[in-house]
C-alpha cells in the first residue's frame, strides 16, 4: 500500500543530499571566480545547517497539529526554488553574487529542512514489517543520491566547462520539483494522536536524550567535515585534479558509507548500534589523523574516503537508538535531534575554514592539513560521548 510513498521518501533523501553537498561540489569553482575565501565558502554551510536547524524548530509543532502532506511538499518546492535562485545569483544581485548566493542557500535550506523533520518521520509511521526494511534502505539512500550528485554534476561540468555551472543548479532543480508533486499524490500513514505523544518536556529533561542529541551532533560535524571538505582539499592541497578528487575521493567516501549504513540495516539485529558506532569513530579518527598527515595525497585521498565507513552509523544510530527509547514521541523527537545534528554539520565544516584562513602559510603543515587535523576532535568526542551514553543505559 505504502510503496510509493517510500519511493517518495527515497528521493526526497536523495533531494537531502542535494541540498547538503551540491555547493561544495563548487567550492573551488566559486572561489576562483568570485573571489571568495575559505572561510567565505565555509559560510555557506553555515548558513544551510543553521536554516535547517530553525526550520526543524519552527515546524514540529505545525506539522504535529496540520499533518505532514502540506510541508513536505512545500519543502521540495523551497529546494527547487532554491536552486534557481543560486544559479541566477550574478543576476539577481549584480553588486554582490555572494550575498544572493546566501539568500538562495537560506531558500533552499529551508526546504530541506522541512525534508529532514519530515521524511524519517513518515517512514516511521509506516505500519507492518515493510517499514524496518524501508528504514534500512532510506539511511543508504542518502549516500547512494550522494554519489549521483557527485557523477553527474562532474560529468555535466567537464562537458559544459566550469563557467556554466549554474546549469547543474537549475538540472537537478526538476528533481525536488517533480517529488514535490509526488508527495501530493501519495498515501501517508495516520501520525501518533496528540494524547499519547511523549511531550518536549520529557525529552529534553532526560539526560539519556540529550546525550544522545549531542551525539548526533558531533557524529554529523565528523562526517560532513569530510563530505565538504574532500574536493577542496584534494583540489588545492593534495594537489590532485577536480575529477580525481570528486570521482575517487568523494564517491568511495559515499559508497562506504551508504554500504556501512545499508549492511547495518540488513543483518545489524545481532550486534547493538552502540559498539559500530564506537569502533567506527575510532576508525574515522585514525583517518583524520592519516588524511592530515600522509605525505602522499593518494593516501591521504583514501584516508578521506574511508572515514566514511567509520562515520556511517554516527547520524543514524543516534535516531535509532532514540526512536526505541521514545517510540511515541512524534516529530519533536526529529526535530530537536535533526536540529541537534544540523548544528554539528554547521559548526564542524565552517570551523575548518575559519582555521584554514586563520593560520594562513604560519604552520609547518599547509593552512587545511593544520585544519582537517584539527578536526579529529570529533570522532575523540564522539567516542568520549559514547562512552558517557553507555553509562548512562547501565545505570538506567
């Protein structure tokens, strides 16, 4: 009965990832031909995480009291629009491209905020046996439209050249735009009732939860400081070419963590998401450390790619380990913990570039190597918050 809604919910995750790791795509690109700074193009994550999250905020309430039908479809609408707005930006402030850049990345983020608060939840309240596997499958999704962004959108650049790039914003616009019309269309499943709802109050006076929030939060700084990262640094730092960087660089990073996430889902009953989490952050911190360090960008491009095994369960598995302990919590319960991740994905990558730009030529290291080392220090917090979330369920 429900197969074209998770259909639905498929691509609005890949729509997700479009919002997410399409300007980074182009970071070089935009700074090359507007001038603009490290610290500059990190803003622009900034400015999506943080729309994201107060988009999470406003709307929970709304959407718990008018259904989700309505917002889910203006959320692809906005990312559609969104997208239009970057890619006429030079036109539509002709004194400062970047400021209509911001405006745009606001449009769009609001969208896919909306996305974010929405789609988990959907999938949710869908009854039976059909939704583990659609859960599984929806978290994979994300990294699987990851890497469809990242191919088509290089290949679509080396065919039109990288001026034209404001072509893939307005291609990949027909996406959310045809999900939005969708999402009008398809079955959804009746949402908690209002009287058996775990309230706000509950949840952000457990300290279980909150532990939790803040997890999400360092595990999504951990993975898309990399995600944004990567081409740039390959780009400017490893010296490696665009394709080389995007194709080999970012796909693997997409691929193992859409396996990581996918493997889970599948055959994961047996082990408790707590210990993949651990051991995964380990793993990421040790890619860090050897993405930083490695004298041969070769090494140092598949100790980028590899961190996404390791940060693969950080995002999801706090949503999961969350949705058991409060079943009946409905979308508040996504919201604060997508706000909570939002937060780290804003703060992690921008923090990259502000130390890149900070430190100039004054390391030893080059200005990003200093600033991707400094960034193991959140796989090390997620282990430490691990740990405190462990101890926290044995003396529950």
């Amino acid at each position: 009965m429900y197969t074209a809604t998770i259909r639905a919910c498929y691509v609005g995750n890949l729509v997700g990832s479009l919002v997410v790791n399409l300007s980074p795509l182009l970071f070089v690109t935009l700074m090359q031909q507007y001038d603009l700074s490290f610290e500059q193009v990190g803003r622009l994550v900034l400015v999506n995480f943080f729309t994201q999250i107060i988009t999470d905020l406003v709307f929970s309430r709304p959407v718990d009291r008018y259904g989700v039908r309505p917002f889910i479809a203006a959320g692809h609408a906005l990312v559609a629009l969104g997208f239009i707005l970057f890619a006429f930006a030079e036109s539509l402030i002709v004194q400062s491209p970047y400021a209509a850049m911001l405006l745009a990345t606001v449009v769009f983020s609001c969208g896919g905020g909306l996305l974010e608060l929405l789609l988990s939840a959907i999938i949710q309240s869908i009854p039976g046996e059909e939704k583990a596997a659609a859960m599984s499958l929806f978290h994979s999704f994300y990294a699987w439209g990851f890497i469809a962004v990242i191919i088509i959108t290089t290949i679509m650049l080396s065919l039109l050249s990288s001026e034209h790039w404001p072509w893939a914003y307005v291609m990949w616009a027909l996406v959310p735009l045809a999900n939005s019309i969708a999402f009008l269309r398809v079955p959804l499943a009746p949402q908690v009732a209002h009287d058996q709802r775990t309230g706000i109050k509950l949840l952000t006076t457990t300290p279980y939860f909150l532990l939790l929030v803040l997890g999400i939060a360092i595990g999504g700084a951990a993975e898309v400081t990399i995600s944004q990262w990567t081409s740039t640094y390959a780009e400017t730092t490893l010296g490696l070419s665009k394709q080389v960087g995007d194709l080999v660089g970012l796909v693997l990073f997409a691929l193992l963590l859409g396996i990581g996430r996918m493997l889970y889902g599948l055959y994961g009953k047996r082990i408790h998401v707590w210990h993949v989490m651990l051991w995964g952050s380990v793993l990421a911190a040790i890619c860090y450390v050897v993405a930083a360090l490695s004298p041969s960008p070769f090494i140092s491009l598949l100790a980028c790619a590899f961190s996404g095994l390791g940060v693969a369960l950080l995002w999801p598995g706090s949503i999961t380990m969350a949705a058991h302990r409060f079943p009946l919590a409905g979308a508040s319960l996504f919201a604060l913990l997508a706000a909570g991740g939002d937060t780290g994905s804003a703060i992690g990558p921008w923090l990259i570039g502000f130390i890149a730009d900070t430190l100039g030529q004054s390391t030893a290291l080059s200005p990003l190597r200093t600033a991707l080392l400094t960034g193991t220090i959140y796989p090390v917090a997620m282990i430490i918050c691990l740990l405190l979330i462990r101890k926290g369920e044995k003396n529950r």
